[in-house]
C-alpha cells in the first residue's frame, strides 16, 4: 500500500480522498492556488503545498506544478479526483513516466473513452448497446445530410471530444441540419480545439441511467447497479438517485453484467461509469466516464462499500475487497448538487459564509468543504457541498432528504437550497416519474423571471 498519496484537486472531492487515506493510514498531500489557502482540503491533509495563482490553468491544472509538488513532497501516487486532470490521458502518461502512480484506470483506457466514437464503436464491440448513428465522425454537410435521413429525424449532432453540453446541436427535421452540423462544429472548435462530430437519433424522453463499474485492471469486474441521473439543466446533473425508480431487479442485473464484461474483457483498472440513455425498455450507451463520479456517494450508500478506499487497494496492486456475489443492493439513496448560485438565473454567488451548519441523523451524509468564515472564492465551480440521504426505501429517502434540507445552514451567500424544496413539491417528483427533459421544461415554467413563484 502507498505511504503517501498527492490529491491533484481541491474542495469536497479532495477532502473526501483525505478521509480515505486517513482511514487507510495513509499520508494525505493536498495542492493548492494561493485563492485556496484557508481551504478546508489544505487544512485536513498531512501536507499542503502551494502550487500557483486563482487561475486553473496555472494551479490545478498545471501538470509540471503538480509532478514538482510529488517530487517536493515525496508522494508515491496521484488521485485525480473528478473534474481538472482526471481524464486527461497525458496527465496520466507523465504521471507514469516519473515512476508515480495514477490512481485510476489507464492512459490507453482513458483515451479510448474520451474520443465518444471511439468510445461507441468499442462499446458495440463489446456487446454494449449504442444509440444508432453515424459510424465515425461526419466530415462535411452533404454526409450529414444523408446520414441524418437514414437514421430518421430528430438527429442531435455532437462533438467527438464533447462534454457539459457543449458541441451539441439538435436538428429536428431535415430544414435544421445544415444549421446545426456548422454550429455544432464550430462550438466544438472553440470549446475543445477539435471540431469533429457525429450524429446520433435523438431520443425523444429518455431517462439518464448510468452504471457503476469497478475493474481490477487484471480482467475481473463488477457492477454496482445504477443511478438515475435524469434530472438535468443544461446537461449538468442536479439530483441523482439508486436504485433507479424506473429500473427493476432483472433488467438491473441484465444490465450491469453487459457492463461488467465489456470493462472486464478491456482489463479496466479502478472506477468507471458507463452512462445510458433509457427509452420504453431499452439502453442506449452515450459515454463512459473513466473516474469517480460526483454522484458516487449513493452508490456507496445502497452498497455499503467505500469506492476512493477501493482505487487506493486496486492502484497499489491489491485485490478488490468485494466480489460481485458479496453486493447486495440495501435500500434507497439521493443526492443533491448544492451550489453557490442565486435564482432563479443560476449566477455563480461568491462570497463570504457566514454561518453554515451540516444536517445530521440517521441516513445522512454531507459532503462539504465549507465552514463559518469561508470565502468561496470565484475562480471555480459553484458546487459547494453534496447532501446525501439513504433511507429503506424510497419515500423514506424523501423525507429524509426534505427533513434535511430543512436543517442545512449557510448564510452570506445564496445557494440552490430553495430549487430542491421546489421540486420535493412536485407530485411527478415524488412518483420518480421524470425525463431528462422534465427539469428544464419545470424551470422554464417556474423560476424564470416574471413566472409565477
């Protein structure tokens, strides 16, 4: 087992691998901008080091400052957390070339799921279902237009190296195509600097379901059943639930094995999530994220199994601690995505909190890097802290989570707090009964300006 591991991130995901290795006895380093020197992460870890301006860019995606702060600190290994450098295929590369360990799958594995036609044509190959569409990508106009009349409108229209929403253009008939083949591929030029694209049939109400995966990089795997990331404005997910409300025991094994045996036959090493769009029965793959999810924690729930504890074992070489026959699926979890925005536009709130206090009880998990007198600087993410709730069943998780809600404390800046008591209200809601268009038509409809609140 590693001695001491470097955490190339900040916020609650860095706090949440430094309970981890403290758990494991093993020495935390935290990095950090100079606008993150009074962060939580910093003063939680064994060892802190500065590693550049606010900027991004210069700090915690800056690839020399984070292999020097390895070299400096003596740390063995790199954990990437979500976000910043943790798909970043060359990142993992030097990591390796400097005798350190990435602590995650493969720079070859995270290539291949980072290009998504890449990422498709090895899903299908493996037996994984794919939504239909083009073979590769579509280089001019004309191809566009014939592919999209083969494959029968509505098409959407993405970019290979695509993600957040970005490099996405939906063409509902055929008068729509030409317009969104050029500003699909010239969102993706500016975003990703690769203007390249596919198109895939666009399904009309699908549900976002997406699969745990854990691979022990020697081609053994399992699944951790699914979560239900439907609920979405602007392709960023805002709750996510396990088990999917919409999912029952046979089409969840059914599933999870495709899933298991395709990442299995490729030698996948650590966390992976393979994601779905879910129409009248059938799946439909749309990318693989190679990392530890945000919305991991519902599947740690339902579990019981501890996921980042899990990569710290299978990156140092050691087995996994659980066989797929030793999980057993107990209960029902929620997550909610809090950030620092003000409604009803979403503009990122900044600021100074003055007060917060965490919710508590039974069944009740905060994942947070705030405390009284935080300054939530304005160089990064809104995310601010991720409640999580587990109950016996579903209604219990509800409750859970409105009870909880009602005790979460932070003031001095605004937050999306008031959205999840909105959408608790909600009778489809409550049902489980929503799409991953339901959130943006209910925004639209209430927290718009001038809608009646």
């Amino acid at each position: 087992m590693f001695e001491k591991v470097l955490i190339a991130n900040r916020g609650e995901i860095a706090l949440r691998v430094i309970r981890a290795c403290r758990e494991m006895g093993i020495r935390s380093v935290a990095v950090h901008s100079t606008a993150d020197s009074d962060a939580m992460h910093v003063r939680m870890a064994d060892e802190a080091l500065c590693i550049g301006p606010p900027s991004a860019t210069e700090s915690y995606l800056s690839v020399p400052a984070i292999i020097s702060a390895c070299e400096i600190t003596g740390a063995e290994a790199v954990h990437p957390g979500y976000g910043f450098l943790s798909e970043n295929a060359q990142f993992v590369q030097v990591v390796e070339d400097h005798g350190l360990t990435f602590i995650g799958p493969s720079a070859e594995h995270i290539r291949m799921m980072g290009d998504k036609i890449t990422a498709k044509e090895t899903m299908r190959a493996l037996g994984v279902p794919c939504v239909p569409g083009s073979e590769g990508g579509v280089e001019d106009i004309h191809t566009a237009r014939e592919i999209a009349g083969d494959i029968g409108y509505p098409v959407i229209v993405k970019a290979t190296a695509g993600g957040g929403g970005r490099g996405m253009k939906l063409a509902r008939s055929a008068a729509d195509i030409d317009a969104a083949f050029s500003t699909a591929r010239a969102e993706a030029k500016a975003a990703f600097g690769n203007a390249d694209v596919y198109i895939e049939k666009y399904l009309a109400n699908p549900r976002h379901i997406e699969i745990q995966v854990f691979g022990d990089g020697k081609g053994g795997a399992v699944h951790l059943g699914e979560r239900d990331c439907s609920l979405q404005r602007r392709h960023q997910k805002v709750l996510e639930e396990a088990p999917g409300p919409s999912i029952d025991e046979a089409t969840r094994q059914r599933i999870g094995r495709i899933c298991a045996d395709a990442v299995a036959r490729i030698g996948y090493s650590g966390a992976g999530t393979i994601e779905f769009l879910y129409e009248d029965g059938e799946f439909f793959f749309i990318e693989m994220n190679t990392r530890l999810q945000v919305e991991h924690p519902v599947t740690e729930a339902i579990f019981g199994v501890d996921l980042v504890r899990e990569q710290l074992r299978v990156a140092s070489g050691m087995a996994m601690s659980f066989g797929q026959d030793e999980l057993e699926l107990n209960g029902h979890a929620i997550e909610v995505r809090i950030n620092a925005e003000k409604l009803p536009n979403f503009a990122p709130c900044p600021g100074m909190v003055k007060t917060f206090h965490a919710p508590g009880g039974l069944g009740v998990r905060m994942d947070s890097a705030l405390y009284g007198g935080y300054v939530i600087p304005p160089f990064y993410d809104s995310l601010i802290a991720k409640l999580i709730v587990h109950g016996r069943d579903r209604p219990e998780a509800l409750a859970r989570l409105r009870r909880a809600l009602g005790e979460l404390i932070v003031d001095g800046v605004e937050t999306t707090v008031p959205l999840f008591h909105a959408l608790l209200a909600e009778p489809d809601i409550q049902r489980g009964d929503y799409s991953i268009h339901w959130l943006e038509d209910w925004l639209e409809r209430n927290l718009q300006p001038g809608a009646p609140q």
